[in-house]
C-alpha cells in the first residue's frame, strides 16, 4: 500500500494527511479548536471523504489535537513559527 501525503500549509501549521490511512471517522474535525477541518474531494481507505484545513473563516493554529485524536495515526501536524 503505498501511503501518499497530502500537505497542506495553512495558518500557523502544516497539515500532513495519508488518505490511505484514514477511514473518514471525523474524530480530528470534532475536536479541533478552530473548527477548520472539513470533508474533502479526496477518498480514504474505505472509498470514504478524508478531511483537509480551510473550510471555516478560522485558520489551522498547529496545535496538533487533531493528530493526537485521530485513531488511524493518519495526520501529522507541524507548527510554524511566524515572526509577525
């Protein structure tokens, strides 16, 4: 199985997802603070939507609750650190 990625820079983190890894349970969606993640036109294991950041006027903060919840270990979130 080959496990593609799938980046997404976006506020204050990147947000790394593996489709192949995520069965599309929303679990990361219902725990993120900002509330930024949404379905995507992507499929995951199951033929089911995977979720990606952008979809609320919120931008992603990198805290990473998303990947600490996600049961799949299908999310990595890295913080950036913008000097502004």
């Amino acid at each position: 199985m080959e496990l593609k990625a799938i980046r997404t820079e976006e506020g204050r983190g990147i947000f790394t997802l593996f489709p192949g890894l995520c069965k599309g349970c929303g679990l990361c969606m219902d725990k993120c603070p900002t509330q930024t993640l949404g379905w995507s036109e992507d499929l995951g294991l199951y033929g089911t939507p995977v979720v990606e950041p952008g979809h609320s006027n919120k931008e992603c903060t990198g805290c990473g609750i998303c990947e600490t919840f996600c049961p799949d270990c299908a999310i990595k979130v890295e913080r950036i650190n913008k000097n502004t």
